[in-house]
C-alpha cells in the first residue's frame, strides 16, 4: 500500500452510493498534475462519513487535497494509448473551505478551546 498526498480539482460532481452492508460512500473523479506536467486522473472512493461530507459539498472544479492509500493503475484510450492513472481509498479531504477554517481555528486558538 502507498500511502499519498494528492491536490488537484474535482471532475463532475462526486456521488454517494450505498454498500450491500447499507453503508454509503462517496466517489469522485480529481484531476491533477503530474511532475512531467501531464494530467492524471484520480479515481478516488472515501468510505469516512467526513472525508465523503467533503467531497459531497464541492462543485465541478472546485480545488481539493486528498490524503489515503494509492494503487496505480494504467488505462487505454479510445486511440490505443496507455495512460496513468490512480484508484485512492480517501481518509481525509481538505478543501480551501476547510482551510479557511484552519486558519481561523489556528489565529485563535483561544477561541477554538472554549
């Protein structure tokens, strides 16, 4: 198992499906950048009720950083090229809504304890 930190912005809208044991979870598609500056497409599942809250409450586009195990994967496009991608099992999602928040929290921390 690799365990990663990954940024880069939703794809569509995630979705919210219910296990055969009646559990939900959220997927979602995040687009991001590659090193060599090549798109990569994340394939991302988030089974913690937060981590799929979050993903739940952003728009196409919206800036999102995940943090969970990775497994790489190759797929083929409709030409015949191979392309990378990556299947993440999400345990926490940070938005610039959570950040936001972050910081406030941080700024006051007196605040925040009471």
């Amino acid at each position: 198992m690799i365990d990663g930190l990954i940024a880069g912005h939703l794809v569509g809208l995630a979705e919210t499906r219910q296990g055969k044991n009646g559990s939900s979870f959220a997927l979602a598609k995040v687009k991001a950048t590659a090193g060599d500056g090549e798109n990569l497409i994340v394939n991302v599942i988030a089974f913690a009720a937060e981590a799929s809250a979050a993903l739940m409450a952003l728009d196409d586009g919206d800036a999102v950083a995940l943090a969970g195990a990775l497994t790489p994967k190759v797929w083929t496009d409709k030409q015949g090229n191979t392309r990378p991608a990556l299947d993440m099992v999400a345990t926490q999602v940070l938005t610039s809504y959570h950040a936001v928040r972050k910081q406030h929290a941080v700024a006051a921390p007196e605040i925040g304890a009471r």
